[in-house]
C-alpha cells in the first residue's frame, strides 16, 4: 500500500473499476429495456406541432360552422309561426355565437350529433346537406 510507502494495491482499483463497468453495463440494459419507450415518447414530441395546427383548425371550422348556423336560424327564432317550445330549443343550442359554437363542439366531440341536427332537418331539409358536409368532413375525415 502507498501508506507504508511500498506499491500501490492495483487489485481494489481493479475491484473498483469492475464495479463501474458493471453499473455501466446495468445502464445499458435498462436503457437497451426501454428503448421502445424512448421512441415513442420521441414520436409524441414530434407530432405535438401537427396536433396544434390539427386542432387549430378544427376550431377554426367549428367556429365557421357555429356562426354560420346563428345567423340562418335567427331568422327562424324571430318567426312566431313557429311553436314556443321549438323556438326557445332553437335559442339554446343556436341563439347566440357562443351557444352555438359550443352546440358544435358537442356535435363534433360527443357522437350525439342527431340529437342537435335532427330538429333542424324537421324543420328545413336544407339543414340535411349542411349537416352531411359537417358531420363527413370534421368527424370523419379530420
């Protein structure tokens, strides 16, 4: 030992230096085990732009479409040949943009869409085609 001023004891540096290539080695299995992992999260963080801009613009065609049916049911809303009870279901699902906006939402996340398009088939078929373009387009092919 270097202690009693004789040679060094290479065997616990030898000893010490098995012990590191062995933790080196325990780490290269764990990581070797979670490689998979590691690309998968690679590829979450890649995609995380596409999903903005995916997102971005279904709102952008939600927004579009909620507006669009405010303003060809207000029409229908101040007609008063047109029953109470189907007046005020129009106001709250389409009255305002908001409302209306967020009628889309439902229409386009919760799978309940003929429960909000239905009514407005009945009451013009017209809404039949606009309705078909939205529900292909956004729930289908977005």
């Amino acid at each position: 030992s270097l202690a009693s001023g004789g040679e060094p004891d290479w065997t616990i540096v030898r000893i010490l230096r098995l012990a590191c290539m062995f933790r080196a080695f325990q780490v290269v299995r764990i990581f070797d085990i979670f490689g998979h992992l590691r690309v998968l999260f690679a590829t979450v963080v890649a995609s995380v732009m596409a999903l903005f801009w995916s997102m971005t613009l279904l709102f952008i065609v939600m927004l579009a479409s909620g507006l669009t049916l405010c303003q060809l049911l207000s029409a229908y809303i101040s007609l008063e040949t047109l029953d109470e009870m189907t007046v005020a279901w129009l106001y709250k699902y389409y009255g305002t943009a908001g409302r209306s906006v967020w009628t889309m939402f439902e229409i386009s996340f919760s799978g309940g869409w003929p429960n909000f398009a239905r009514p407005l088939v009945e009451l013009n078929a017209s809404f039949a085609c606009f309705f078909a373009v939205y529900i292909a387009g956004v729930v289908f092919a977005m």
